[in-house]
C-alpha cells in the first residue's frame, strides 16, 4: 500500500476552510502519493477507502460540470459503473441515496454508453445532452444534493481519517 500523509496543520487548515476544501484535501494526497493519476497499475497500491473517494471526487467533478453524459462521454463510466463504487457509497460509507442514483445512472449506461462514448465534434457532444434527455432529472438530483452528499463524504472521511491518510 501507498503511505498517504497529510501535516497536520494542512488538515486543520483545510477542516476551516469548509468541507469541499477538507475532501480536497484528502483527494490531492491520494493522487499525489500515486503520482497525480490513478492508472491500472496504481490501483491496487490504494486501499478500498482511497479508491471510492477518488471516484467520488471524478463523480462530483463530472456531474457538476456537465453532467452523467459528460462522465459518460469523456471515458468515466467503466470507473463509476463497472466497478462496486455504488456498492461501497452504499454499504461502507452509508450513503444510500447517492448510492441509487448511481446504480440508476447505470442502467442509463448499459442503455446508451456505446453511443455517448463516440469521440464525436463540440457541436455533436452538446447534441448528446438533447439526445439522452433521460440523464436529465439524475443531473439535477445530483446537483441539488451535492452540498449534502460532500457533507457525507467529509463526516465519513473525518471518522475514518486512518483510512485515507497518516496525519504527520
């Protein structure tokens, strides 16, 4: 396993600074300890804890950014959906609700993913959103829940510090 550490004054800074600003935290020492991206062959120097919270960090970031198709089209879905990410938010972090929307978003990506994948024009990506209106009333979910969903994710990491990092 990869030693993950964060100094206890960036952690006690980050904690005042909000919660989006404490999983940051977390999120840039995970990746900084396995060299800035999680790849096949770094993966399994991560424990399940560090993992789930890097797919939650690509989740959120693709969601707020344009979406489930976005996620979808730029490469993510494998990495959210064919993996027991939503089974971990589920059963480990106590997060059922995000949980199910995953687990819905996934039956939208058996559905459509082939098609949303295609590398495709600016003109033809924005298209897809017209495309798969189904995505949709999951988009807004989400990005009416996010304060509520980082909020989990930060008391989660906050209890379970020893799992995502050595304080130093």
């Amino acid at each position: 396993m990869k030693e993950v550490t964060i100094s206890d004054s960036a952690l006690r800074q980050a904690a005042q600074q909000g919660m989006d600003t404490f999983v940051a935290t977390f999120v840039e020492a995970i990746r900084t300890a396995i060299g800035g991206e999680l790849t096949a062959g770094n993966i399994s120097e991560l424990n399940a804890d560090q993992i789930t919270l890097l797919a939650w960090d690509t989740l959120h970031n693709e969601v707020m950014d344009g979406g489930f198709v976005q996620l979808i089209h730029n490469g993510y879905g494998p990495f959210i959906f064919k993996n027991p990410f939503a089974k971990a938010l589920n059963k480990m972090w106590n997060m059922r609700e995000l949980s199910k929307l995953i687990y819905d978003a996934h039956s939208l990506y058996v559905k459509y993913g082939k098609e949303i994948e295609v590398d495709c024009t600016d003109e033809e990506f924005m298209a897809l959103f017209e495309k798969y209106p189904e995505f949709d009333d999951m988009d807004d979910l989400f990005v009416e829940k996010e304060e509520e969903y980082t909020e989990q994710v930060a008391r989660y990491i906050d209890n379970n510090l020893e799992r995502f990092a050595k304080v130093v």
